[in-house]
C-alpha cells in the first residue's frame, strides 16, 4: 500500500464508479462491494436513509457474483496501480469455500476480505459474527482454500469484539478489519411505516465512530496481527485517532458518498500531519497512544 487509507467496501462500488472523480493509484487499496458465489439481487427499495450522524442502508449485498465481476470489473481494476481486496461472503461455509476458491486463480486480487456480518441459512440462521464456533469454522474453511492474504471483518459486538478477533487470528486471519455497521432502523411517523423496504439495516457514518474506535483499540490489545480501522472515518483526525489506538490502516466509508476523494485527502492530511511533528514514516505514529 502506498499509503494507510483504504476505501470500504460497500462504500465505493467495484472502482469503475468512482473513476471519474478520485485518482485510483493514489489509494492505499480498494476493498470492493462483497462478492458472492453467484448474483444476488438485493432486497426490495427504499434501501438507504439518512439519520443523525450518519446513514442506514439495507442493500442487501446485491452483487454480480465471481463471474460477473471478473469478466467485467476486474479488467478495468487490472489497469490501475492499486491493491484489490475482495470483500467475499456466502450464506453456508460451502459458499464462503466457493467464493475463496474461486478467486485463487485469478490475476489482479491482492487479498480477500471475508465478510461474516451474513446469517447462515443452514445452521438457524445466526450471524456468523456472532457465533464464535461459526466465526472459527468459516474463516478455518476459508483459509483453507486460498494462500492469498487473509482479512477477516468483524461485526459489532460491543462485549466479546477481543474474543473474536482473537479467534479469527487463530484460524487463520492475517487481518481483521472492524467495524461492520451496527443494526438500526428508521421509521415514517407520518405512514407509519419502516423507512426501509427491508425494515432494518446497518448503520454508519460519523454516528459510530467512538464504538468502533474502541473496539479497535481492544481488538489491538487482543491480537498480533494488523487491526485496521473502519467505522465513521470522515476526515484526517478521524483516522489519526485509530492510527493512534493501533490500527495499522484505516478504511473510509460513508465519508465517500458526501465526498468522493475523502480518501486522497484524509491520507493527504496523515502526510502532513507526521512532516509537522517530524516523523518519517506512519509508523512511527501507530499505537502512538498516550496514558
């Protein structure tokens, strides 16, 4: 990475979209929409409103499956000079396998970023992330069906956010990436209705970013390999303050609807901020935090 500003997924589409408006080779890394084994259509619109201090959306991880995306996404991406993660997820540890398999052939993909935020229809139901027997059996299940660099993201869970960053190092992970939005809703007062086709979504924006900046910094304390921060980032002193509680790169989100070269210039402003306090490198400012 040229530098420690990634794009999150969900948040920039698959590159193409935002090409117009942002210098590609200039991010730390693209990290695209999740990609499933084959096209999902999504759930039903409204899919998106806006609330204080940030933004529900319930998608519903609408994607043109492995095929879709490497016969017409993935040629463009090869032509920039940045990293590709692939956020992958699947509704079993079957289709978790698929996905990872089926991309570990493929040129252009720097790493997979495993998206276990997804209930699995074939044990009741529960999230994955919220289940650590099923957290370790998808990222074991995963890791065993690709080499590629390994990025683990991880809901929400405001007890136990160390025991499964924990448990996704120790099957495997050679990353986590946290935090996923946190499950909300909005409602019409005048229709009396769900503001979202889908009821509930996931919320994000500058509303989470104290959850999620803490729950970076237990996940640091908790693991040895690199926690990278997500979750509210909007501007350089949003990503200085995870930088500062141990992640090791940051991941920009919703800031890119408002701003779509909020990334260029929050890594920009790291840049400036470490020549103003005489550092060399960002390094010397990770989990730089003091008493």
């Amino acid at each position: 990475m040229k530098n420690p500003v990634m794009v999150a997924s969900g948040t920039f589409g698959y590159g193409p979209e935002y090409a117009d408006l942002v210098d590609l080779d200039r991010l730390g890394a693209i990290v695209v929409k999740g990609i499933s084994p084959r096209p999902v259509t999504g759930n039903p619109p409204p899919r998106t409103v806006e609330t204080a201090g940030g933004l529900i959306n319930a998608i519903g991880l609408q994607n043109p499956g492995i095929e879709g995306f490497v016969r017409d996404t993935l040629p463009f991406l090869r032509r920039h000079d940045v990293p590709v993660i692939v956020n992958i997820w699947g509704r079993t540890v079957e289709e978790y396998e698929e996905v990872a398999a089926g991309f570990e052939e493929v040129e252009g993909i720097a790493g997979l970023e495993v998206n276990v935020s997804c209930p699995n229809i074939k044990e009741g139901r529960g999230l994955f992330s919220n289940d650590p027997a099923l957290l370790r059996k998808v990222v074991s299940a995963v890791r065993a069906k690709t080499r590629r660099p390994l990025i683990v993201k991880l809901a929400p869970d405001l007890s136990r956010i160390a025991q499964f960053a924990r448990a996704a190092e120790e099957c495997g992970a050679d990353a986590v990436s946290l935090i996923n939005s946190i499950p909300a809703m909005a409602i019409d007062v005048e229709t009396r209705r769900p503001k979202l086709g889908n009821v509930t979504g996931g919320l994000s924006g500058p509303a989470i970013k104290p959850i999620a900046l803490k729950m970076v910094w237990e996940a640091v304390r908790a693991v040895r390999i690199p926690v990278i921060g997500i979750g509210g980032i909007a501007c350089t002193e949003d990503a200085l303050e995870f930088l500062l509680a141990g992640a090791q790169a940051v991941g920009v989100g919703t800031a890119n609807f408002l701003n779509p070269v909020a990334a260029l210039e929050i890594a920009a402003g790291i840049g400036e901020y470490l020549a103003r306090n005489g550092m060399s490198s960002v390094r010397e400012l990770l989990g730089g935090l003091r008493p």
